[in-house]
C-alpha cells in the first residue's frame, strides 16, 4: 500500500510506529490504511484516556503499532492541517471532529425544496472556520425549471466561494469541478439528508460506492443511507470523505471567521460614528445606513447577528469545559503525587 496515494504528510523520524490514516471509525474502532494495507486498530488507553491526547477522526494520519492476531494500536494523532467540527449536545458542549486534513469543502445543496440560504450561511462559515476552500455544490439541477435564479441567491451568500449547479444523473456541470478534483487532494462532502451526496459521489467515482435512498416527495428529505463517516480513494486518484446528513452545526470559535462569510456585511463595521454604536437607534450608523441604501440585505445583518451570539454563547460554555478539564488534570496530578507518597512511604 502506497500511502502517498493517501495524501500522505512528512512524518517526524523521533515517532514510534508507522504512519496510516483513519479512514473510517465505528465507535471505539477505526480502520486505517498504511503500508501492509487495510486494518482495524484501537486507540491505546494511556495515551489517549490518561494523557488526553488528541481523539482521531477520519482523515487523521496516525501513528500505529501493528498487533499480531488483533487490531492494531493507534500511538499517536498527527498534526491536522484542516478539520471540521460540530458541536455534540450534552450539559458539558463538546466539539467532536467530523473530518480532517482535506482541501475543499463541498456543500451541498439540492434544488428539490432543500435551498437554504440560512443554513448555507452557517456551513459556509464552519468551512471558512476549518481552513479549507469552501464550493458550493447546487445538486439535482435536473429538478428544476431554471436553476439561475438559486445560483444567483447562492453566490450572494457564498461570497469568496465559487457556486456550482450540477446533477449527478445527467452529468450536468460535473465538468466545471475538475479543478478539484486532483490526484492526491481530499474533498469533504457536507450536506443534510436528501441532497444527493452519496448519488454526487457515485457519479464522480464512477461506480456505485455509497448507497442511494428513497425521497420523501411531502418535503424532499431523504433518508440517513450514509451512516457513518468514510474516506474513499476514487479511481481518478482523488479522495473524498462522505458524511452522515448534519442535523447540528455548532458555531463554536467560529466568530474570527465570520468575517470570511459575511464580508459583505463586516466591511460595515467600525465605520459608525459611536465606537459603541448597537445598530439600532445610533446617529451616524453604518450599518442602518447602507440597509437604508440598499447596499446591505437586511436579511443578512439579521443572521450575522444570530450567529455571533451564538457563538458567543458557545464559547462561553466552552471555556466553563475547560475550566472543567483544568480541574481533572488537576485531580490526576494529586492523585499521582499522593501514590508516589504512599509508596516512598513518605507520609
């Protein structure tokens, strides 16, 4: 198995083990590719349970020791270049890595009922947030009489970003994403259910690798035929990682790159008269000003205000985590300093 096939990263000579990359997890178990090919491993406790180091995803280059007659152990989590987040529910929020080291993130969505300009907007900023290249992806152009008038609304949006409407049945405008789809680069793909991922995949792999569902025709969602998160090495040479449909996208620590998906709106800002200005009843406000011009969409000012409070919200509950964190390495500390003291018999 060549892993340059894989995208493979300079490795440290210092690291113990051989390098691989996650292309798969089930639970507690990941598969990976390295060098004797195809095999299952499971992260070693001390490292990752007691040091808390860095949980691998797909996409992940690791570090593996190799076990005879069992899964292999996974030693170490290489540096990420790119990674995407969503946030997992819970009374402590945490931020779980859905995808890493990729270089396009395609967001997809279809022209059956799915078009969102809202929710483009918070996938445009995670993928702004994951250090990637955001393309927007308008699937099922088949489905719709005239599909221009999504594509002009989308590029409103997705400013900095290229808009592609394609069809993964007919063919149409698969052409207009070469520039992408390079030997050696990995694509993410992300999307909520029924936009056509798997069948977008399939069409660009060339064979049926994902499975298709069935449309509900009421509302034009799919069902969940991806049901875990898979990297595929495509015969073209590239990569992609499909994903289950995203039901939540948290915006934690997204608020530096909200400036990336909302410039149009940002480049308003610190031009009022008042440093303090709220944008609401404030003389000499920029931003009341260009909405009254017409150069802002009001629309839009609404969400980007939605948006940072909610990422301000999160950020909040994320430093009460790790302030919470702190205090159980803390708790360890003591713990191990208390056992060297037993057995030294120093008290």
């Amino acid at each position: 198995m060549n892993l340059n096939d894989y995208g493979m990263m300079p490795i440290p000579n210092e690291l113990p083990g051989i390098p691989a990359r996650v292309t798969a997890q089930h639970r507690e178990r990941y598969e990976v590719v390295c060098e004797h090919g195809t095999t299952y491993a499971r992260l070693k406790a001390k490292e990752y349970y007691w040091d808390e180091a860095l949980f691998p995803t797909v996409g992940d280059f690791v570090m593996l020791q190799s076990v005879a007659n069992g899964d292999s152990q996974i030693l170490a989590t290489l540096p990420r270049r790119t990674a995407f987040f969503r946030r997992e529910p819970g009374p402590i929020p945490r931020d779980q890595a859905v995808a890493a080291n990729f270089d396009y993130v395609f967001i997809l969505q279809s022209l059956n009922q799915n078009f969102n300009p809202a929710r483009l907007e918070r996938y445009l900023s995670m993928a702004w947030q994951s250090g990637a290249t955001p393309v927007v992806l308008l699937t099922k152009a088949d489905l719709a009489s005239d599909w221009h008038p999504y594509q002009t609304q989308a590029e409103q949006v997705a400013v900095g970003a290229q808009v592609h409407a394609v069809s993964a049945r007919t063919g149409f405008g698969l052409d207009g994403l070469s520039p992408f789809l390079q030997s050696g680069k990995t694509v993410v793909f992300l999307g909520s259910s029924g936009v056509g991922k798997s069948s977008l995949v399939n069409a660009l792999a060339g064979e049926d690798l994902m499975q298709v569902g069935d449309i509900r025709e009421q509302d034009g969602r799919g069902r969940h035929t991806t049901t875990h998160r898979q990297l595929h090495l495509l015969k073209s040479g590239v990569l992609v990682i499909d994903t289950p449909g995203m039901r939540e996208l948290g915006m934690a620590e997204c608020a530096d790159r909200l400036t990336d998906a909302f410039s149009d709106v940002e480049q308003y800002l610190g031009r009022c008269r008042f440093r303090d200005c709220r944008h609401t009843n404030e003389p000499g406000c920029a931003i009341r000003a260009a909405i009254a011009a017409g150069a802002l969409n009001p629309a839009r000012w609404e969400r980007y205000q939605m948006l940072q409070a909610e990422s301000v919200r999160q950020e909040a509950a994320l430093s009460s985590r790790e302030d919470l964190l702190r205090r159980k390495r803390e708790w360890k500390k003591n713990v191990a300093k208390s056992k060297k003291h037993r057995e030294q018999g120093t008290w």
